[in-house]
C-alpha cells in the first residue's frame, strides 16, 4: 500500500454521532459538497457520507459502476477536489465516510481498462485474476451480450478501426494478429464472444451484480485485487481524508467475513487510531449479523423495519388486506397471499433471470460428482431440480459459514427445505440429489478447491435470488399496503408492537451500539415521509377503500390490482406530477412482470398506464385525493415527526439521506437521487427565533434538535449509553412509544394517531417522566413527574426532553 506523504497526525478515533449522506453526480460533486458544509456542521451530524467517488462509467448518475479503483472520479472534481472537500470538512469539525464498492466494476471495456487487457490477452492477462470469470463455462472465451439482436441480424453494424472492434458506442480489444483477419474469422479468433444480450440470462459464464450483466464480479479473495483496488482508499484513510466506510453489497464476495477482516487489518495499519465501518447486509427477521465480522453493524435497514412497523397498525393492515383481495383480486401466487407471492417469484426468479447462475453450479456440482465415484450418476437435470428447491427455500439472503455465523448454517439450510425440495421428484433415488446439493453448499461432503467454488457460488447466487425475487419482483405484485415493502422489510408480519420495537433497541444497544441505522437512503423504493403517509391508511381502511370505489367508477384503472397500487402511490407522494409519478408507476408494472416487463415489453398495456396516471391520480380525481389526504394530515404529520424523531434517539448511528431533514416525498430510483430544495436560509431563520410555519420547517427544527443533541451529549448515545422504555399509563397508553437514553434525553412520540382519534384522544392518559426537570429540546416548555399526554403532545405530536438538573 503506498501512503500520501501529507499523513495525517494520528487522533484518537471519535466515532459518527450521526452521518449526512450526500448523491454525488457529474453536475453535483465535491466542489458543490464543500458549499454545504457549513449548513451540514450547523445542522447537527459529524460526517458528511458520500456516495461512490472511484472512477466510473463517464455520465453514471450513481458512481456504483466503477471503472477504475485506483483514481478518484474526475467528474466529481479528482482527487485535489476530494481532499479539499476533506480539508473543508475538517476545519467544520466534520469527517468523511466513503460507499465503497468492493464486488463489481463496470463490465465496459471502453472504460475499464482492466477488463479491456482481459478481453485483449485471455487467461494470461495479468488482469484475468481481477474478475470472477468461468472460462470453462465458455468453451475457453467470455460471452459479452452487448448485441441488439442475433450475431447474423447485426453482423453489419460491427467495425473494424484503429485495432478495435466497435459495435455503435462499445468498443472491443483485439487479440494481438487478428485484426487483418475476415470478419468472421476475427470474431472467432477473440478471447469473447459478442452476443445477443437476451443470451446473458442463459450463458453468461461471469459472475455480475444481481441479473445485471453490465456489473462484472470482482475477486477480492485474492490478495492482490484486494491490494490494487483498495491502495486509494486505504492512502486517503491514512492521509486522513476518510474516517469511515459503507460497504457496498458484502453479500456478494467470495468470502465476506474474510473481506471484512482483511479490510479492517489493513485499515487499522492505515490509520492505527480507529476507524468506523458499515456493511449493506439486509438481515432478515430475527436474523443475527454474523458476530465475527470486524465492523460496528449494518447501514440500518433493520432498523427502518422497525420503525415503520411500529406506525403500522395491525387491525387496519388486516382489514386492508381484506378489501385488497375483494377488490384487486390478485391470484394467490401473483398478489393474493404473501408466502405464496415470494415462492412463486422466487422460482421465476430462479428459473428464468438466474438460470445462467443455475447452469454454473450444475457444472460445478457435476464436476465434483463426476471425480468421486460415489457420487456419480446424479444427473445434470437432478441436480439442477435440487439446485432450484433448496435456493428458493434459503430464508435469508445468504448463508454463512460457522466461522462467521452466530448459529450454525444447517439453521439457515434446514433440513425441512431438503424434504420439501424432494418431494418434487417422482422417483426417490433421483431425490438424493437435493440431499446431495444441500451437502455441499454445507460444505459437509468434502473439501477442495472444487467444493469451496461451489459452496461459495451456491451463497452468492442465493444473495441474488432474495434480492431478486423478495425486494424486485414480489414487493410489486403483493400491494395491499405499499409502506411495508421497503428494503429488509416483511410484508407478511408489517406490524409490529412496542414491545417488539423496545427489545429491538435493547439488543442494538447490547450487540451492535454503533451500527447505522436509516429511514430513507438511495435505495428505498419510497421515501420515509411517503411511507409515513401510506401508514395512515392501515388506521382508516374503510375510508380508504371508500375512496377506491368512487375512483373505480369514475376512472378505471387498466387493471384493478394496478389501481390497488397506483391510488396508494399517488396518496403517498401527494404531489399531482404525472412525469414523476407515471415514472414511478411504470417501473412498478415493469417489475411486477404480471403484465409487461423490462425485457418483454407491452406497449399498448405500458400505454395505458401513462393516460390512467394522467386521467386519474393527475386529473379531477387527484382533487378528491388530495382531499383525502388534507384530512389525514394531522395523521400524517404524526408519522412524519414520530419517525423522524425515532430514528435520531434511538440506539445506533442515524444516517439522514439528503433532503430528508425536512419533509421529503421521493419515489423509486431515479427521483430519490434528485438533488433536493435548499434549506439552508430556512434553518437560519428557525435558529433565529422564527417558529415553524409548516411541517416541513417543522421536522428540520426537529432534526436540527436531535442532531445538535447528539453531538452535545454523546455519551448518551454511544457505545456505553443506556436504553430504557418508559410505559404510559391509561387507556390510551399504546398509542404512546417513549424511551429514555442514559437517564438524560428523553423521546416521545404519538403512533396511530388517527386510531387515538377516533378512540376520542388520550382520555387521560399519562406518561410518568423519571425524576428531575425535563425541557424540550426544540420548544421552551418544562415538565416534572406525571404529565398527561393531551399536555405532552399539545404542540407537536413527537417531543424530545433534556433533563436539566
């Protein structure tokens, strides 16, 4: 690793109280996140979180597509214009945390030059060790489906000029004495094969990201990728330009808790004080992060699915489900029932977007039957059946060794999925193979370099298949409540009790005190403050379907399980723009595949959705809806703040997505990547004594408060800090969540308040506030011993308290 001879003097390691995280784009980048780093430092959060800032695919909106690991982007500003923005940071007392992207680079050989050497020298490239590359699988070449139809369709539009191969704006390599060959010839000649792009989904022989063949697999198992692509970051860590890391997608590497500790080795050499880390790892429910990873715990969706579930009520959410099944009338496999949902799209997933994945494994799984004599005659069939049963069946996103694992992997691989996947076989004997298959991804039948590439493909292809399956295809087509189908959430079991949200923070505070925690970040498919809204539906399920009725008769959506769906986003967004909700919505159906899809498009179908979006959600009914919505607002702005104030005090280190310090209604990516409205003179103003004139000035002087709380005391909320729930009292004493930290801050907020409405208000319930004088942190009033919470939440339905003496 080299080091900037500008090292930074060691400092003893503070780690976040609370992260800002910044989309960094060609038009926006480190020079533009210099200008904010006085509000951000005003606002109350210790470091500015960047999206990727590697070099990337020219124009990338998000930087995830890296072409080059060893330069800054220059788009963004390089280099100088990063450490500036780290030089500025620094003297506003902020730090920096970098997403970085360890799993793939762009499979683009114009732009990633690595890859480029590969395509041009084959095996022997010094660069072929780079990526997770199956030349076996290829017949000795790497297939890259780039083509717009059949080889024969396109064959002329293929060029040959100053040693490349060019096809429109792809550019090719080629192998050294071959340029002066025929066409057809040359193409043979090459170390790839230039393909139709429908063919990546059956013979693509290099792991990518997901199904998305544009992202090639890097293998960060070996010592010198791991070297050669993280030298920067380490020589930025050490120049003490960065003191944190998010890592992107863990799921995906060979070996993740072996990543994770090298990592953090090497960090820890780069800068010997401490640094901070985070993992993207979505946990599923009362699933543990694996206790050897060398890291403070998750970028957070575990927490989000506990915060929404908590503003979920389950009464509603049943009745809603009810009338969703009358109305819509989905099949039980394609909407209807959510078990059923996630099966089906898990076998559509796994048969038809990961089949080239499937296929790899079956060659892996033959290989190693065909060398052990007991195990032959398992047919390539047989094994690819027991392949698709047992990965369909992997509860979580990925199985773990019991070095990294809290439990051992037969938990996650029960031994009830390998009944269940057997049971599909006529014949018993063929049936072994599911037993066979299970085996080896448990790694219980041998060991070697065949098996560990097997029990490793087999963990990486089932990340893929849950994301896949669960995250892109089941949460569009089961939508009876659109707020509890965000990333790490469960849409069979959306609500959760107190209770269940207190035990939640007890074991953060325990296990993982300085993991992240999010509402809204550059993935979630809504923003906090539209799910906030969507949540108020599950507490008035008949006025909502009410509502659906008169919007049926008067404009019909294509189909009524798309109007189930399209009604419920419009409410949520609450803002009559047909270009970005129609966008919204025709992601939605895209990636529901019920009636059209990315790949097999139906246009008339497509068409309609735009002129519904139009007629209805953006036409006369979108006055009735925003009706609606005016007289949920109080309702609403509940959920909002109730959120909101969660996130910043419960334990963890709360990473607020940008623009959402103030209300922010955003949809599916690309519009919550959309550079958000300045604040910065409206902060000023709060901070002037001016009161807040709407809810979104209302949730800023909130979180300003929270974060400048959590700067000022962080001893209340770091690693040695305390979490005890505080009950209220009285008939209305659900409707009332509050904890305190370390017996200094104090957080109340008001859940389901449209039910507490509808139950006539607090009837006298009251929260019992522990010993000392307590003040608002945003507001001038005091409170001591039992206060009824019609006086509690009189101004404001989330209230933060100080103690003060």
């Amino acid at each position: 690793m080299t080091t900037d001879s500008s090292r930074a003097p060691e400092a003893v390691f503070a780690p976040p109280t609370a992260t800002y995280r910044l989309q960094l784009t060609p038009g926006r980048g480190f020079a533009d996140a210099a200008e904010l780093v006085p509000y951000l430092a005003s606002l109350g959060v210790s470091h500015l979180h960047l999206s990727p800032v590697l070099e990337a695919v020219p124009g990338s909106a998000h930087g995830y597509d890296v072409t080059d690991p060893t330069r800054v982007r220059e788009e963004l500003g390089g280099r100088a214009g990063l450490l500036a923005l780290a030089g500025t940071a620094r003297e506003h007392g902020l730090g920096l945390v970098l997403d970085l992207v360890p799993n793939h680079m762009a499979a683009s050989p114009r732009h990633t030059r690595a890859l480029w050497h590969v395509l041009r020298d084959g095996p022997e490239s010094p660069y072929a060790r780079w990526f997770d590359l199956d030349w076996e699988g290829g017949g000795g070449r790497i297939l890259l489906p780039v083509l717009g139809g059949r080889l024969a369709d396109v064959q002329d539009q293929l060029t040959v000029a100053d040693g490349e191969l060019r096809y429109h704006e792809h550019a090719f390599p080629l192998r050294a004495g071959t340029e002066h060959l025929p066409l057809d010839d040359l193409l043979d000649a090459q170390w790839y094969r230039l393909a139709w792009w429908r063919l990546a989904r059956t013979e693509l022989n290099y792991r990518r990201f997901f199904t998305i063949s544009e992202l090639i697999g890097v293998r960060q198992e070996d010592p010198e990728v791991f070297a050669a692509t993280h030298g920067l970051v380490l020589d930025l860590m050490a120049a003490g330009a960065v003191q944190g890391l998010r890592i992107d997608h863990p799921d995906g590497l060979a070996d993740p808790g072996g990543y994770l500790r090298h990592l953090g080795e090497r960090a820890a050499e780069a800068v010997p004080g401490g640094h901070w880390t985070v993992v993207e790892k979505i946990l599923a429910d009362g699933e543990a992060l694996p206790e050897g990873w060398p890291v403070s715990g998750t970028t957070g969706y575990d927490a989000l699915r506990h915060i929404d579930g908590v503003f979920t009520d389950p009464a509603g959410h049943g009745e809603l489900l009810t009338r969703y099944r009358a109305l819509a009338a989905p099949a039980e496999a394609r909407g209807g029932a959510w078990p059923a949902t996630a099966r089906a799209a898990a076998y559509r997933v796994v048969t038809h977007d990961l089949a080239a994945e499937v296929e790899t494994l079956v060659r892996y799984a033959a290989r190693i039957a065909r060398a052990d004599v007991a195990l032959r005659d398992h047919a390539p069939w047989a094994l690819r059946t027991a392949l698709r049963e047992l990965l369909v069946r992997v509860p979580v996103y990925r199985p773990y060794p019991a070095r990294d694992a809290g439990a051992a992997p037969e938990d996650v691989l029960a031994v009830r999925a390998a009944e269940e996947g057997s049971a599909v076989f006529a014949v018993p004997e063929e049936a072994e193979s599911v037993a066979l298959v299970r085996e080896l991804a448990l790694g219980g039948r041998g060991d070697g370099p065949a098996y560990e590439a097997f029990r490793t493909r087999f963990a990486q292809t089932a990340s893929a298949l849950r994301a896949k399956s669960v995250e892109d295809l089941a949460f569009y087509r089961y939508v009876p409540l659109l707020s509890v189908n965000e990333v790490g959430g469960d849409p069979g079991a959306p609500a959760l009790s107190p209770d269940v949200f207190h035990a939640y923070c007890g074991r953060v505070q325990r296990d993982w005190p300085l993991t992240g925690t999010v509402l809204s970040t550059h993935d979630t498919k809504r923003s906090a403050d539209v799910r906030a809204a969507l949540a108020v539906l599950s507490e008035v399920p008949e006025r909502w379907a009410a509502f659906l009725a008169e919007a049926a008769a008067v404009c019909p959506a294509p189909d009524p399980h798309l109007g189930w769906a399209a009604w419920q986003l419009a409410f949520g967004f609450g803002i009559a723009d047909a270009e970005r909700l129609g966008g919204a919505l025709l992601k939605h159906v895209r990636e529901a595949g019920l009636h059209t899809s990315w790949t097999e498009q139906n246009g008339a179908y497509e068409e309609e959705v735009r002129r519904f979006v139009a007629a209805g959600p953006c036409g006369p009914l979108g006055g009735r809806l925003a009706e609606l919505r005016a007289e949920l607002a109080p309702h609403i702005r509940a959920n909002v703040l109730g959120a909101a104030l969660l996130h910043l005090t419960m334990p963890g280190v709360p990473d607020v997505y940008q623009g959402t310090e103030t209300e922010s209604r955003t949809l599916v990516d690309p519009d919550n990547r959309r550079t958000p409205p300045d604040v910065r003179e409206t902060l000023r103003a709060l901070d002037g004594g001016r009161a807040p004139r709407d809810l979104p000035e209302e949730k800023l002087a909130l979180t300003a408060a929270a974060l400048r709380l959590r700067r000022e005391l962080p001893d209340c909320f770091g690693e040695d800090a305390a979490y005890t729930p505080l009950p209220a009292s009285g008939p209305a004493a659900p409707h009332c969540l509050a904890f305190v930290r370390s017996d200094r801050v104090l957080t109340a907020v008001t859940r389901l308040a449209a039910r507490l409405a509808e139950q006539g208000g607090w009837n006298g319930t009251v929260l019992t506030l522990p010993p000392g004088r307590w003040r608002e942190a945003a507001g001038d009033r005091s409170y001591e011993g039992g206060v009824p919470c019609a006086e509690l939440f009189a101004a404001r339905p989330a209230t933060l308290l100080v103690r003060t003496d």
